[in-house]
C-alpha cells in the first residue's frame, strides 16, 4: 500500500513540476511567438516578461470573507498529509527484535535478524521448497512474519504451505513464548528447463 502510494504521488508531483517547468521555458526562451504557436497565446507565463503571479491575481480574493479559510485549510490538509507522508517513511520496515517471555517477569530479547534466519533455514529444509525469505512485521511484543517462498517443480503448493504452518512456524512461536504468530506466505515456481520425453 505504502509503496503504491507513494509511486503515485511521485508520479504526480513529478508530472506536474515538468509540466510547470517546460512551460516556463518556453515562456521564458518565447517559443510561442518564434515558433508562431497561437495556441499558446493568452496562457500564463506564455511571454518573457510575464510574471508568476500579478498584483491582480494576488490581491483578487483577499477582501472576499471566505477567501482565507479556505486557504488556510487547504494548508492544513496538505500539512497534515506531508505529515503523514512522512512518518510513513520513517517507520521502519523491518522488525529488529522481539520480546521473549523469559518467565522472569522481565523478558529478553531476541534478535529479529536471527529469528529470520533461523526460519528460512528450517522453511528451506521441507520438502519441495528450493529457496526461502523471510521478514519479520509488526511490534516487538507481537510479531509476524512475511514468508516468500520458491518451490521446486515437482513441489505441491498445499503440502508445502501445511508443514511451514504446523512445524516450521510452530516451532518459532512456542521457542518465542508466543501466543500468536501470523504469516503472510508468498509462494512462487522456479524456473526450470522442459524435460524431453522419449
């Protein structure tokens, strides 16, 4: 989600700055009247000496009553969504330890990278699968795993996704003291030659 959001709002950040900026230029170099493109003729900034924004156009709206709320709150709204935007960013993709109940009262932790290890590796050893990713999501006390995972081709995608379920997750969530351990499973075929048949 967070990737398809910000391709689109890049896109479109992006189309309209070139858009904005390709016809400054030719304003600014004034290719309409060189290149005698009437179609261009009463557009902004068509001209060398135009401005960006005249007296008129600044001042236009500014004794009108609903004039300055709305301004402000489209500010706001694009604050608020800049905001957004960006804590979105920060937030970290990738979850680097989760909290293991020692039975103490106080807990250890436990590497997030080790535990991804440690499940691609035993996802890895079932049969059928060739190769084995795996990242952790989530909160520190409440983890959960993306499993993206490549079987052979003689692999059966049911059996496969069974096991990883009942032995490979299994055996993570009781070793962390879990209670649950939600996986996203990914699965894919690797590419193989055709066999020929005699």
């Amino acid at each position: 989600m967070r990737r398809t959001v910000n391709r689109v709002l890049l896109g479109l950040t992006g189309a309209v700055l070139v858009a904005a900026g390709l016809l400054l230029l030719a304003g600014g170099f004034d290719l309409p009247a060189r290149w005698n493109l009437s179609w261009m003729t009463g557009w902004y900034w068509s001209e060398p000496g135009d401005v960006v924004l005249s007296d008129a156009d600044r001042t236009r709206w500014r004794d009108e009553g609903w004039w300055w709320p709305v301004v402000i709150a489209a500010l706001a709204v694009l604050v608020l969504l800049a905001l957004w935007w960006l804590f979105a960013q920060l937030r970290r993709r990738r979850l680097n330890e989760v909290l293991v109940d020692s039975g103490d009262g106080e807990g250890a932790v436990l590497r997030g990278r080790a535990l991804e290890e440690a499940l691609a590796a035993e996802a890895e050893a079932l049969p059928g699968v060739d190769t084995a990713r795996v990242r952790l999501v989530g909160r520190r006390t409440r983890p959960g795993a993306r499993i993206r995972l490549a079987l052979a081709p003689q692999a059966e995608p049911g059996p496969a996704v069974r096991r990883l379920r009942t032995e490979t997750l299994e055996h993570a969530r009781t070793s962390a003291g879990l209670e649950r351990f939600p996986a996203e499973v990914r699965m894919r075929g690797v590419r193989h030659r055709a066999e020929r048949v005699s």
